[in-house]
C-alpha cells in the first residue's frame, strides 16, 4: 500500500508533536522534582525538613524547595571549609601534644597552647558539623552505599572522638608524679585523637571519590 506524500508528512507532523508532548512532560517532571521532598532523608534530616519537621512546623524558614537547595550548597559549602580548618588544627594540637610527654621547662607554654587550639577546634567542629546536620534535604538521596552515605558514617566516629577528647584531655592536663593510671589515661587520649584525626582525614577524602 503506497502513501501519497501528503499522508507521509501527516504521519511525520504527528511524530513530531508526540515526541515534542513527551519532551515537555520530561521537563516538567524533571521541574516538579525540585518541589518534592526526597525519600529516605536521613534521620537529622526528616525530624527537620519533613512534611511534619520542626523547622517546618514552626515556620522558622518560611521558603520554597529551590531556595531551600540553594541554602543547602551554601551551608554544604562553608561546612567543607571549616571541616578543612578544623582538621588543620587538630594536627596542629597533636603535634603540641606529642611535645608535651617531652616539654620540660616549656611544659606550661605548650600546654596552654594546646588547650587553646583544641577550644578553637571544638568550636569549629560543631559550627560545622551543625551546618552539615541542619542542611535543608537534597533533591534526592541514593539507597545504595556511596561515598557520602560512608563519610555520613566516618562522621559518627569523629563525632565522638570530638566530644570525648576535652574529657579525657582534663585528666591528662596535671601530669604531677607519673603512674600507671595517668599512663593509661594518656594513652587513651592519644588513642582517640588518632582515631578521630584519621576518621576526619578520610571522611574528607572519600568525598572526592566518583561514586
């Protein structure tokens, strides 16, 4: 069965305007993507920005889903630059802290400049770390174990080192007479520094990894 030409060209103008209907319902998908919350927010995260969040509930931010993102890369943004600062300064605490079982006469100096940069630290660690748990949910969020499902992880170990190292430095700050109870309260606090630093280091790294 043969077309005359004006039936090939009807047949082309109806491919042309479904193919032009479903590019359409694609951008408007894609669009109506950016107004609806994610599935599987982290836990932080729903008990904020859910439906039924805090922040949400008591209107703190009164603001639509694409200025929400646009808050996010920006709190995102400064959590990563005081995250760099602050693991910077904790080298630098540990390195005046490996100085100290050796200070001498210069025990008091360096003492008090470490117990200054780790103030400094614990301040800068939880700015950051409350910029990155506060931030405004993603567009979406992937159920298998990326790279940053694993530096969300790596943040619960440094998250507690964090917490826990101003304690366990109050125990080691008088050396006095040494023994073997102030002995294994310094070794638990070198302990944990490292575990922490290096947590942090990786948690950092393993974000610049393409999966």
């Amino acid at each position: 069965m043969r077309m005359d030409n004006k039936t090939v060209l009807f047949f082309l103008f109806i491919m042309q305007l479904t193919m032009l209907h479903s590019q359409n319902n694609a951008a408007i998908d894609g669009e109506n993507s950016l107004y609806m919350l994610p599935d599987n927010m982290p836990l932080q995260t729903k008990l904020l920005w859910s439906q039924n969040g805090l922040l949400r509930k008591t209107k703190l931010f009164n603001v639509d889903r694409p200025r929400e993102l646009i808050l996010r890369k920006k709190m995102l943004q400064l959590h990563q630059k005081l995250a760099l600062g602050t693991l910077g300064l904790l080298f630098a605490q540990g390195y005046l802290g490996s100085r100290l079982e050796s200070a001498g006469p210069d025990y008091s100096k360096i003492s008090d400049n470490h117990a200054l940069l780790g103030n400094i630290a614990i301040g800068s660690y939880f700015t950051s770390a409350m910029l990155s748990y506060t931030a405004p949910p993603a567009i979406r969020y992937n159920k298998k174990v990326d790279s940053i499902r694993i530096h969300r992880w790596l943040s619960i170990i440094h998250f507690s080192g964090m917490i826990a190292l101003p304690y366990l430095g109050k125990r080691v700050s008088n050396p006095g007479k040494y023994n073997v109870a102030y002995d294994d309260a310094l070794t638990l606090h070198r302990n944990t520094a490292i575990i922490t630093i290096s947590s942090m280091t990786l948690s950092a790294l393993i974000t610049f990894l393409p999966f």
